[in-house]
C-alpha cells in the first residue's frame, strides 16, 4: 500500500540532523510531560519514533484518501449556499480523516490537548498533504494559525479556542482587502467598542483563503482617524457568533479545493488579540512568517509530486522503440527536477529547525528567566529564522513552478490534457510564488542578510565539514562559487547599491 511518508525516505533522514537533539530537549522541556501524559515521549529516542509514527499515519491517508479525492475536489470546488461556503464533497471526508488520525493541534502544548511537535514535524506532515493535494493542505495547515493566538492571546483566549483546533475545527487569517493586498497598512475594516466593551467589526476582506473557517484572527483598524499601520489590532473571530457572510468564492486557476473568499463582516462580534495597535508591527508578522513557511512545505510537496509523475511517465512512454527516460534531454530534466526538489527540502527543513529553536526558547522564556547563554542561543537562531525563512519561501515556491512546469514537458502533449495530473500541478503551483508575499517580496526581506554575509557564512561553515570522497570535487566546486560570491557582496557594499544586488538575486531564483 502506497504511503507519501515512508515512499520517501528522503524526509527521514532530516529527522537525524544533530540540530533535533535540541529542538526536541527544548519542546519536551527536559520531557516533563512524561509523568502526566501517556502519549509523552520518556527520552529523544522516544520522541523521533512518535515523530515518525505520526508521520507515517499522515503518509497513509495522504496517498490513501486525500490523493484519491484530489481529482474529484478539483473537478468539484466549494460552492456557495446563503452566505455561507460549502467544501467539495471530498474535502469533508479529507476534513474527516485527518480528525480521525489525530492530525490537528499539532504544534500545540498536551495541557491544551495539542500534540506538542516541533515545526519541523509539522512541515513535514504539510509536505506529505499537499503531495495529495496542495488545496487541502491550505485547509489544513492553516491550523498553524493557533501559533499566533497561543503566543500573543491570553489564557482563557488559549483555554477556549486551542482545544477546538485540537479536535479538528477550522482556522483562517483575515488580512487582504479590496484595496490592501501586500500593503496591508491601507487595512481599514473598522473594529469598535459597545460601551460594555465588546468590539465589534464592519468591513469587507477580500481573497481570505478557507474564509469560512470556525475561528479567524482578523487584522483591524482599531484607531479611529489613522490610516497606517500603528492603528491596526488583532482581533479573534468565533464563527459560531456569527455577523460574517461570505459574499463571493473566486474562480481561481488552482488549488480548486481551497477556497478563497471575499467575506462581509457587519457588526460581527470579536475578541481583541493581544495589545491594541501592534495588529500589523507585531502579530501579523508573526502570522505571515509562520504562513511562508507553511508556503515552502507546500511547494516541497508539489516538486515531490511532479517529479513523481515525470519520472513515472518518463520510464512508461516508449518513443522510437526506447524509452524516454533514456534520452538524454528528458535524463536532465528529470535529474534538474530532483536537484531541485533535494535543495529545496534541505532549505525547507534548516529553516524550520532554526525556527523550533527560537520559539522554544521564546516560549521558555514566559515561564521562566532564560540564562545568559539560552538568550544568546535565542537571538542567534531568531536572526537565522529571519534570514531564511523568505529564502525557503522565496526559492521553493519558484521551485514549485519549475518542476510542474517540467513534468507537462516530460508528459509532452499528454501533459496538456487534463485526464493528466501533471496540468493539474502546474495550476495548483503557480499561486506559491504570489500569495503570502511575491518572490520579488521575499527578496526585498533577504537582501540584507546577503549584504550582510548572514548566508556566505553559513555555506562557509558548511564548507568546514567532513564529506565523503564521492562529494569532494562538489565541495571544491562550491568554495569556488563562495569566492565569487563574497567578491560580489563586497562591490555591491563598495558601490553601496543594494537595487543590483536585488535584480540579481530575484534573477537567479527565478
């Protein structure tokens, strides 16, 4: 029986990286919870088996249920009935299935029923979901959205709400506006106060992914009379109080099994999110970082699953008695497609262990003073997290693109039929390098960190390192490009301009 964890063995073996010793001591807090839980790991080892157990369930029904239903949800797409938005029918048997196999509140703590995984497991399982179908992974993944009220929201905020993402409700995050996409400062949904306090919200947002979700964090104009950034809030939307209807669900070219919605909140009740005014400086920042990450997983999935079909196809079709896959142009694809995909996993899964770290210890630091060297240990993998996460965005997305894009070459003229998944990959992948930030915006956020020697370093130190004798001529090969790119750093920082560095740098990841 197919399974999209253990097929792929490649995704294993980024559980054995060092780093997770760490990231596992931190998460599991010296594993306290081991007397209170029964599903709390005792030691490390104890940890990276529950790890792969849950991930191999999460391979299962992947490549099971939700890889069977992707056809049917992509033909399908939700549909709108009185305001309200109705999934494909197999979305609610995905929905269904995922809640069965214990597969939501994953990153959150075991006090709040959660399953207490770090980022990299919970990039992973994304990963394997949208190598099924990367519509379902929005619907999904956007349980991360919990991250965000459980670090900024109160304790009765995380005692009402955690729990039931837990048990497999919904989440969206309310952003976008008619006239604010990437300039969310132009965010004017107007949230108020009854004279008991109660906030209350009136608006229209506009492209909300899966935005008929059980609870959403809203981005809100709180201050009344300002038109920047400093007079947004946070807000918590409970659907169940009802005031927002869904007045639209685009027609998009794919990931037909999201939906996108334009919503219309008219007097709709909420909770305020943290402190008034740091909506957009603070909170959302956090919301977007955790979200291209999410991106990254996602588009890691789609290069996985185009090379998949491209390789299957490629050893398949025979053309002048051989076949393809013994041509040479069609070998070098294929092989350009798996560089790729391991290149952008190996980013993919250093970012995500940069992240664990620095929120592990940020989370540690609300229970108790950090030490000397845990702040040092803080700041340090917070600065990395900042470096690459719009570079794991930013490359896997277009990475996403490219291999979809090659896989309809590999299947020829039957890549453009639509009996083929191959089309299908190609629509689905083309929104990764748009939403939740551009590539020409993910640039835009890395630059200074290539300006800076933040990623020259890193290759440097990675150069230190042992290699077997098969990889040393690549070793050499690499130090030779870092001397080029150092001498590049150093004119651009010479002649003091940054926008070279940028056109260079979106050229080269695109």
């Amino acid at each position: 029986m197919a399974n999209y964890y253990t097929d792929h063995p490649e995704i294993e073996f980024h559980l054995n990286h060092p780093l997770m010793k760490r990231i596992v001591e931190l998460k599991e807090r010296n594993y306290a919870d081991k007397d209170k839980y029964a599903d709390a790991p005792v030691n490390y080892e104890d940890a990276i088996e529950n790890y792969k157990r849950l991930l191999d369930i999460t391979g299962d029904v992947a490549a099971n249920i939700i890889e069977p239903n992707s056809e049917s949800v992509d033909l399908e797409g939700p549909h709108l009935e009185n305001g309200r938005m109705i999934y494909a029918s197999k979305t609610f048997e995905n929905l269904e299935a995922t809640r069965k196999a214990g597969l939501w509140g994953i990153s959150m703590p075991r006090r709040y029923n959660g399953l207490n995984l770090p980022n990299v497991v919970f990039s992973m399982a994304s990963e394997i979901i949208s190598a099924a179908d990367a519509g379902f992974q929005n619907v999904w993944s956007l349980q991360s959205c919990i991250d965000t009220l459980y670090e900024f929201g109160t304790e009765e905020q995380r005692q009402k709400y955690i729990p039931r993402i837990a048990e497999g409700e919904t989440m969206s995050m309310d952003l976008t506006e008619p006239d604010a996409g990437s300039d969310l400062q132009r965010v004017m949904l107007k949230a108020t106060q009854d004279e008991d306090g109660t906030w209350r919200l009136n608006g229209v947002k506009r492209f909300i992914t899966n935005g008929d979700s059980d609870i959403h964090l809203v981005l809100a104009r709180s201050e009344e009379g300002t038109h920047d950034g400093r007079g947004l809030s946070m807000f918590i939307y409970d659907k169940r109080d009802g005031g927002v209807d869904v007045r639209h669900i685009e027609h998009k070219l794919g990931i037909h099994g999201s939906p996108t919605c334009e919503l219309t909140y008219k007097n709709a009740k909420a909770e305020l999110c943290g402190d008034r005014k740091l909506g957009l400086i603070k909170y959302v920042m956090a919301l977007m970082n955790g979200a291209r990450l999410g991106i990254a997983a996602q588009s890691v999935g789609v290069e996985q699953e185009a090379y998949n079909e491209a390789l299957a196809y490629a050893k398949e079709r025979q053309q002048f008695g051989k076949k393809i896959i013994t041509f040479p142009a069609v070998y070098d694809m294929l092989s350009r497609m798996k560089a790729k995909l391991d290149a952008g996993r190996s980013l993919l899964y250093m970012t995500a262990r940069y992240v664990d770290i620095y929120k592990a210890l940020e989370d540690i630091s609300r229970e108790r003073k950090l030490t000397p060297e845990e702040r040092k240990e803080m700041k340090l993998y917070s600065r990395l997290a900042d470096a690459f996460t719009p570079l794991a965005k930013g490359t896997n997305s277009e990475y996403a693109n490219q291999n979809a894009y090659d896989a309809v070459s590999v299947h020829g003229g039957s890549g453009f039929i639509m009996e083929y998944k191959s089309q299908r990959l190609l629509r689905d992948a083309r929104i990764f390098s748009i939403y939740e930030g551009t590539t020409q915006l993910q640039v835009v956020a890395a630059i200074r960190y290539i300006t800076n020697g933040t990623y020259l370093n890193i290759i440097k130190e990675m150069l230190q390192e042992e290699v077997c004798d098969c990889m040393k001529p690549l070793q050499a090969r690499v130090a030779k490009l870092v001397e080029a790119y150092e001498a590049a750093i150093q004119k651009v920082n010479a002649d003091e301009n940054q926008m070279n560095m940028t056109s260079w740098v979106v050229d080269f990841i695109t």
